[in-house]
C-alpha cells in the first residue's frame, strides 16, 4: 500500500500550513511598517507643507444692489415704495491663464524613512475681462455700489509660501494680502484691483511670481477658459496625475517636461467651483513618486512565498522519490523556514541598503544555507550545488517578476507552466504504483 506516501504528504501539508502561518506574520511586519513610513510622511507634511493644488487667478467682485419694492401699508390705505439693498458678489475667471514652472525635489529623511519633498519656482499669468457693471444687475431699475473687487489665488497649504510674492496687474505692482477672498476656500492669497465703471468691460493682464513649496504632489486646477500649464523638473520619476493627460511630454533619466493645454468646454471646474463641490473639481499635475517602494515591493514579493516553498518541497519530494533518500519532515521545514526569513531579512535590509542590493544579499544568504545544508541531506555536494542552482534561477524569476509589474501575470503563469511541464516530462515514465510497493 501507499500509506506511508500519503501519510508523508499529510505531514508535509502540515509543515506547509505553519510555514504559511509564518509568511503571514511577515506580511504583518511588513504592513506596521509601511504604516511607520506613512506616519513619518505625514509628520514631514505637518511640519513642512503638504501636497499643493493652486486654483486661480479669480476676481471677486462684492457690490451693494439697490432697488425700489412696493408695500401695501393697511394703516394708510395705500401703496407706498420701499428702498431694499443686498450686498452680492461675483466671481470672474480668466478669459487665458497660463503657468510656467519647475519643481526642485529633494528627499528629507527622519530616521530611516523618507519623503519627497519639492520646491515650485513659477509664473502665473493671464488675462481677465471684467465684466460691465450693468450686467451685474439682479433687480430691474436698481442701482450698482460697487464695494470691492480683489484678484484670488486658492493655496492647499499657504504654509508652503516661501517669499510674497510679485503681482503686477496692468503693468502696476500690486500688494498681495492674505486668504484667498474665496469664501469657500479661504487659504491663499489675494491683491485689491482697481474696478470702476471706466474700468469696467476692459481686458486686464496680470502675472504673479509664485514659489511654493510641499510634499509629494503638486496640482492646478484649470480655472480659466484657455489653460496652458508647463512644467518641468530634473526628477525622473513622474507619475502624471489628474483628469487630464498632457499633451505633450518627455521623461528620461534628467528628469521630465510636459505642457497641458485645456479649456472650458472639456473642464468642469468653474461649475463645481460655483456649487462647491470641493471632491469633484478637476485638476492636473504631477505625483513625485519613489520608483522602489521598498514596503510595497516586498508585498508583492510574499505574494509567491508560498508558492516558491511548494516548488520547493516539491522538487524534494519528487527528488526523494526518484533517489529513493529518506528526507525527514523537519529537514523540509528547515529549508522552507529559511525560505521565508528570506523575505523577513530583505525587508530589513532594504530600509537601509536599497531594495535591490537587499535582494541580493537575502537571495545570496538564503540560497547559500540551503546549499550547505542540503549537501548533507541529499548526500552529496553536486546534488546541494544543483539544487542551490535551481533556487537561484527561481529567486532570479521573481526578481524579474517584481520589476516587470506591467508583465508580472503572463511571467509568472509562463513560468508556473514549464515548471509544471518540466516536472511531467521528468516523471513521466515512474510507475508511482511500484515506487509504493517498495516504500511499503
């Protein structure tokens, strides 16, 4: 009978769940630290300034509206007109809005964790066309007061403002004020401009030098009718984000440039500026992302532990078989607890040296072990070398597979299916009946 076979792979599926268990506590580990690494990234975004979305250039007009109502006074008998008045406001948005600007990224550390840091050196330019007075009239024969009318820039975070900036508004210098006269959106900053009823209907240009510094991401919000925004930077690890792609762009290892050309009949951010639906304005703009994520790589990793310890356990099974050696369950959980310390030692290696000389260096320590250790239960030094051998194209697969993302699915079934069809061939010609009649 075959009892004996089936009672060892009973055991072996014993030993497979506890090892399972084991990776599961890695990616425990791993899950508290890329916690860690997010908490410290929020700490640097507090103490520093956070991600930056600019929205603007937008004039604020407020104006007193007057006007005549008619009452019926009972005491009297008779129709008498009232004077009313109502302080209103209105919102104008560039007819062209431009930015041009560069992002200087740098990596601020605390302790062994970083983050993505940026400063924005840019021009804001563009042209307004204010309205005519009249055409602010709600109520029929009223008359127009204007009270005040500022030009507003919307700043995420105005902690991340590094000099006060220039604003000229018709080649006249104008000083820049706090908040963004955005009563919805108050964090920016604003300059008075002159609106009279000679000035009304003109069209006006305006430019501000902003430099503006954050964390991690940095957006506009494409306000105007005409938008056309370019930026570049000498980080070479973009990730374009937003609701619009950009029209033109290059990226290389000096870094990137890229200009969005947008307008108002393709963008919805003036409606929702108008209903203040703050999560659903449309923007543009860049993530300054980390190209290896050591915590995410390492995710993605012990999604194949398991995998690599059944590839293994198999090939000593089908080993044992065919060699007819006794290869005890304790030797099998040795090999695949080194397995999975492998995966614990490359994410304590990789938050210090890199993830890829961490690879290697887990990879090495951990196929060098096995190695000794199996030339002793194998018995023999070729056998330990070839299978020390087999383990390092394995890890070299998964290597492949972990910076291949976009092929990571058909590698990794290619890779399952010659395995699986390497192992029929090799053991097609066993007679498994036999092998349990002299294991009996």
């Amino acid at each position: 009978m075959q009892l004996k076979i089936f009672f060892k792979l009973a055991v072996l599926g014993g030993v497979s769940i506890l090892l399972l268990i084991a990776l599961i506590s890695i990616g425990g580990i791993t899950g508290e630290r890329k916690q860690r690494f997010r908490e410290v990234q929020g700490d640097i975004e507090r103490s520093y300034a956070g991600p930056q979305q600019i929205t603007g250039q937008m004039v604020f007009i407020r104006y007193r509206e007057t006007w005549l109502v008619k009452k019926y006074n009972k005491e009297k008998k008779e129709w008498e007109e009232e004077e009313v008045s109502e302080i209103k406001s209105a919102r104008v948005y560039p007819e062209e809005l431009l930015y041009d600007g560069s992002l200087t990224v740098q990596e601020r550390y605390r302790g062994i964790f970083k983050a993505q840091t940026f400063q924005s050196k840019g021009t804001l330019s563009g042209i307004f066309k204010l309205p005519v007075i009249e055409t602010l009239r709600n109520e029929k024969n009223s008359t127009l007061d204007v009270l005040s009318a500022e030009v507003g820039l919307c700043i995420s975070d105005p902690r991340g403002i590094s000099q006060i900036p220039k604003f000229v508004w018709n080649d006249v210098p104008l000083e820049v004020l706090p908040g963004s006269g955005f009563a919805k959106h108050p964090d920016g900053l604003h300059a008075v401009i002159p609106y009279t009823v000679s000035a009304s209907g003109q069209k006006c240009q305006f430019s501000m030098d902003l430099n503006l510094h954050g964390t991690g991401q940095f957006t506009l919000v494409p306000v105007g009718f005409n938008n056309r925004i370019r930026l570049n930077s000498a980080w070479p690890h973009p990730e374009f984000s937003g609701d619009f792609l950009a029209t033109e762009r290059t990226v290389s290892d000096r870094g990137f440039t890229a200009e969005w050309n947008v307008n108002a009949l393709a963008c919805s951010a003036q409606q929702n500026l108008e209903s203040s639906r703050r999560s659903d304005i449309q923007y543009l703009g860049v993530n300054l992302i980390d190209p290896v994520n050591v915590y995410s790589m390492t995710d993605s990793a012990l999604k194949y532990g398991f995998l690599f310890i059944f590839i293994t356990f198999a090939a000593f099974f089908l080993f044992e078989i065919i060699r007819q050696l006794n290869i005890h369950p304790i030797q099998y959980g040795f090999v695949g607890l080194a397995q999975a310390l492998f995966f614990l030692l490359l994410l304590s290696l990789s938050e210090h040296i890199g993830f890829t000389q961490a690879y290697l260096v887990a990879a090495a320590a951990t196929v060098g072990t096995i190695s000794i250790y199996l030339c002793s239960v194998l018995k023999g030094l070729k056998r330990g070398v070839v299978f020390g051998g087999c383990l390092s194209t394995i890890y070299g697969a998964l290597y492949g597979l972990l910076k291949s993302e976009d092929h990571a699915l058909v590698a990794g079934s290619a890779l399952l299916f010659i395995l699986l069809a390497l192992t029929m061939i090799i053991t097609r010609k066993i007679d498994w009946y036999a092998i349990g009649r002299k294991t009996s």
